[in-house]
C-alpha cells in the first residue's frame, strides 16, 4: 500500500477504530508473537497428568511398604527414629535420607499417614524426572522433538519381560516406583548431568578472579551440594550419577588445566563434604557393604529379555555419535562406563552394581532420540533407524507396557497389568504403631510396617542392623511358628521380641494360645492377639472381626 493510500485509509477511520487499533511498535516491545508450548511441554503434560492416574489407580505394593514406615517413623520422632521395620534403634540407617526427612516434616505438618505422603510423592517426583530428562537431553541437542522422543524411548525401549526394580524408568514401573527416593534419585541426577554438561561444555573463557570468579565456584560447589544430595537420598543410584558425571567431565575443556582440575575438585569436595555431615546415617561407610547383594543377584537373570529393545536401535545410535564424535562422546562414555560397573558386580559377585542397568540404559535411548530429531530428508540409515525403532516401541508396548495405561476394564487384548497387592489396613485397625507382629505372608511383612507396627524380624537388611542379628530373629520367628513347637517355647520367642500379634496365612495353624480378632475375606490371613506379652493389656483388641459376619478364621489351633 502506498503512503497516500495508507494516510487516506488512516484519514477516513473512525475514533473508535483508531482507539482499537494497537499502535505500531507495541507487539515488538511485547516480544512478538504470543507464547506457545514446545512439543515437549505439551507432551510432558499429558504424560505427568496420565501417569500420576496411572500411579494413583494401582495400589501401593512392593517396597512401597518400607518407604511408608521410614515416613512414619519419623513422624513419630524425627530426631531419634526407629528401624523402619523393627522396634530397634534406627541411628545409621540409609534410608532416613534428606529426601525421608522432608517427607517427614511434611507428613508432621499435615497430619498425614506414609502411605498418602508416598502417594503424593509420585506426582512430584515425576516432574523432577521430567524436567531433568528435558534439560538433559537439550545439552545435546536444541532440536525440539529430541526430548519428545526422549521421553517416548526411556518409557518404551526395555524388553519383552518386565523390569519393575525401582529406578528403571519404564511405563509398568512408574505404576509401582513414582512414589520412591529412586526416582527421586534418578531424576536429581538428570539435573546434575544437564548442569556438569553445560559447565563442561562452556567454550567461554572465564577468568577466576575477583567477585566474577567467587561466583563461578560457587556454582561449582552448589554443584557438589547436588550430587551430595543424591548420594544421600539413594546411594545406589548415585553409582550411575558417578559415572554418568566422569564421562560428561572426561571430554576436552578449555582453561588451564589447573583451573580446570580446580573447579571439579572443589565440586568433589563438596559432595563428600554434604554426605559426610548428614547427621543420621554416615553413608561412606556403606562402600563395601554387601549385605544387598542377595537380593539383587535376580538382576543378572535373563539380561537379553530385559534389555534388548533398548539396545537393538540405541547401539546403532552410540556408534553413530561414536564415528563423527569420537570415543569421548558423553553418551558413548557413559554406558562404557555403566557396562565396566554391571561386569564389575557380576564378576565379583557384588550383586547390587547391577542396579546401574536401569541407568546404563539411557544413554543408547537419549543418542537414539537426538539421531531421530535430526531435520528430514532422512538418509536411508537413519530411516531404518526409525523405523526399527518404530517397531521396537510398539513391541515393548504391546508385550509389556500397555498395562501401566490401559486399565483391565478397558482392555480388548488382554494386556498384563501391573501388581495388585492387597492392602492391610483392616489389620492395622487393630495394631497401634510399635507393636511387634509376627508375620508369614509375603506380601504382609512388606506391607504392614507401612502402617506404623514393627515385624519381630524385619525382611530387608539395614546396615544400622547385624545382620547376624537379623537371621538370628527369623531363625526364632520360624521357630515359632513351626508345627512342633511348644507354648513355652513360643511364649519365650514373643517375650524376648514383645511380639503381641499373629498376622498368618491359611496354610499356617493357629497356636492355641492366641486369640483370633479379624481375618480378611480376601487373602484368608488370619490376625490373632497373643495374650500375655510384655505390655498387653488388651487395648484396641475387642475381638471383633475385620468383615462383618466373620466369627472365625481358616486356621487350625495346635
């Protein structure tokens, strides 16, 4: 349009237009164009509000019940908790974390149970994966999809069998994991590798002097903090963060190389500095300690089943930043890295290393991201790529993870679903927190402490407990509930270990001496009261069934 033209059209206006109409200029002020959500935000979105349904919809199981009565422990006393799981002191026990410790200052706070602070825990835990895999992924990449993409392989990419350790980020494991300090952990150390690798990578020239160079430590020691951090809330974890951290840190910077030693040094420094001043356990002293590796010698069975749709497109993806990048890549370094720890704790029989497999496995899934984020037209080797890829997603959903997602009443396939346990909380009526039980169940010796009672013999090694003190205790529980015991027998076990309750399966007698108080219709357990035991006074035992019209139990005195 000419001038005369625009000054006509401005010139025969009305006031009121001219009064609507913005004035030029105004929207560059404002930045331009409105806000708009990257692809990875609104898929971030969709995915926190779907998966903490997901979460939500499935009870809590598994390891769930430990964590619960950590959190209950220390509402009780925040100061001096007991073992989560036994009426002993709980001084130098890993699992009162910084992490622990904040879930039991809020459930102080609020009034609040373990089990709801677990609950609640998985919402705020996956943002802090989420936001961590973004950051993550953007020091390589500022491709927008990469992280979408991401997202889509850590969550798809595992195996044909399920992998529910806490700490493998898959769809069926978030439904049971969301609520632990592992994920906690896991997604602590995204941050920490997205800021060691912008650090890193930093080109700038920075000279350490003056307040400037006060400044630039200190983001080096904030650093230290953070990783500190992670080693306190979940030390297993925090062996992939180790290397993860070495192999973003092993690449050419610029500096002097004092300089450079310095500032990683003091990051270091500050790590076990922060981990060594934690005031209720001295995690340091766990290196070594292989009183977990029993129970984690299952995580060498069946590698190939677990794994290989993560590896079949994300080995490609590692060679291909191996060829143009060299060895030193970062992804490429860190699962060497995490492959030299998972040997190292199968050849040494150091069994809890292979914890590092669920972390081992994100740096094939990020380098298979970045490869498929690159701008179309795509090279014949990258489209099979993607097209591998493709189809390994779609297997790892259809044989694995479509459960997590797809609940049993919308579902035309068939999909297997996550663990349903049961819940004790109609045991838990009856028991006051701190009463020893003496239990027989699988499911019940995880569950029940979560509620507040304690187990005569508590199920999971703690390095704040003797082990041999702890085999001593389920030597005499199963003494006790052997079918040849005597009463005076079993009535000296439950004085030694203020036992004041039974919680039994149908396939285990009732001794004659207990008094049967509910039973659920669900499993068949059986709750009796031990009469007199060290501190029973009958309290909160009324002898009225957990289900109304029960007026026994499926067991057999003797």
């Amino acid at each position: 349009m000419s001038a005369g033209a625009h000054a006509g059209v401005t010139a025969g206006a009305s006031p009121d237009a001219l009064a609507r109409r913005p004035a030029r200029g105004a929207t560059a002020l404002r930045g331009g164009r409105r806000w708009r959500p990257t692809p990875y935000q609104a898929a971030g979105l969709l995915f926190w509000l779907v998966m903490t349904l997901a979460y939500w919809r499935v009870p809590l199981c598994c390891d769930a019940g430990q964590h619960a009565a950590v959190i209950e422990r220390l509402r009780d006393d925040l100061l001096h908790p007991r073992l989560p799981m036994a009426d002993l002191p709980g001084a130098g026990s890993p699992y009162y974390s910084p992490y622990a410790a904040a879930e039991g200052v809020f459930a102080r706070l609020t009034g609040l149970g373990g089990w709801e602070v677990v609950r609640l825990a998985g919402p705020f835990n996956l943002l802090l994966l989420l936001t961590g895999l973004h950051r993550f992924v953007r020091t390589f990449t500022p491709r927008p999809w990469a992280p979408v993409l991401a997202l889509g392989a850590m969550t798809l990419l595992w195996g044909t069998e399920r992998v529910l350790w806490s700490g493998c980020p898959s769809l069926i494991a978030m439904t049971t994991d969301l609520g632990y300090p592992s994920t906690a952990a896991l997604g602590l150390t995204l941050w920490a590798w997205a800021l060691t690798g912008n650090r890193a990578r930093d080109t700038r020239r920075v000279r350490y002097v003056g307040p400037s160079g006060l400044r630039g430590f200190a983001g080096y020691g904030a650093l230290g903090v953070l990783y500190g951090a992670i080693l306190l809330v979940h030390p297993i974890t925090f062996m992939a963060t180790a290397t993860g951290a070495v192999a973003l840190v092993a690449g050419p910077q610029r500096g002097r190389r004092v300089t450079v030693v310095a500032r990683w040094a003091l990051t270091c420094a500050v790590a076990l500095l922060t981990a060594a001043v934690w005031p209720y356990c001295d995690v340091l002293a766990l290196a070594g300690n292989g009183s977990l590796d029993a129970i984690h010698r299952e995580l060498y069975d069946d590698l190939v089943g677990h794994y290989w749709l993560a590896l079949l497109p994300g080995l490609p993806a590692l060679w291909l930043r191996a060829r143009r990048h060299g060895c030193r890549d970062p992804l490429v370094l860190m699962f060497a890295l995490d492959c030299l720890v998972v040997a190292y704790g199968r050849l040494s029989g150091h069994y809890t290393y292979g914890r590092v497999l669920g972390a081992a496995v994100l740096p094939p899934q990020i380098a298979l991201a970045v490869e498929l984020a690159a701008p179309r037209p795509w090279r014949a080797g990258r489209r099979a790529l993607g097209a591998v890829a493709a189809v390994a997603a779609g297997v790892g959903f259809c044989t694995v993870q479509a459960g997590a997602v797809v609940p049993r009443s919308l579902d035309p396939v068939g999909f297997e679903q996550p663990p349903h346990w049961p819940s004790y909380a109609w045991a838990a009526r009856y028991i006051r927190p701190g009463e020893a039980v003496i239990a027989d169940g699988y499911r019940a010796k995880r569950l029940l402490p979560g509620y507040g009672p304690d187990l005569a013999a508590p199920t999971w090694p703690d390095p704040a407990l003797d082990e041999r003190e702890r085999l001593r205790r389920e030597a005499d529980v199963d003494a006790y509930l052997a079918d040849g015991s005597t009463r005076a027998e079993r009535s000296a076990i439950a004085r030694r270990y203020h036992v004041r309750w039974l919680l039994l399966t149908p396939r285990r007698r009732l001794p004659a001496e207990a008094v049967v108080v509910a039973w659920s219709g669900r499993t068949g357990e059986v709750l009796a009261r031990i009469p007199g035991t060290a501190g029973d006074s009958g309290a909160g035992s009324t002898g009225t069934p957990a289900t109304p019209g029960s007026t026994g139990a499926p067991a057999t005195p003797r």
